[in-house]
C-alpha cells in the first residue's frame, strides 16, 4: 500500500465518521425542538405549552 492510498482510505474514514456526526446532531436536533415545541398566546404573546387550551399567563382562550 503507497502513500496515495493510505491517505485516501484515511480521508474516507474521516469524512464518513463525520457524516455521521452530522445525521446524530441532526435527529437530535428533530427530536429537541418536536419535544419542546411551544406557541404563542394570541392576546399577551407569551409562549405557552402546545397541548394549552388556555393561556397561564392572562387565562386567554387559545
């Protein structure tokens, strides 16, 4: 094995491992922001939780 082929079996190596640093920082990400999803009370603005039917702010309908 030449210099040539070593250093590109080690510069796929490289870019696949960071490839899949990029998928697990990308699905982690997904994940984060679907679990703390959060909107805003029409009347006040303040964000509140998805799942609210009522504002806990200033009790506005939502």
């Amino acid at each position: 094995m030449n210099i040539v082929d070593m250093y590109e079996s080690y510069l796929t190596k490289i870019i696949i491992a960071l490839i899949g640093v990029f998928v697990v920082l990308l699905i982690a990400s997904i994940i984060f922001v679907l679990a703390f999803r959060k909107k805003k009370c029409p009347k006040c603005g303040r964000k509140i939780d998805k799942d609210s039917n009522y504002c806990k702010y200033c009790g506005e309908k939502v």
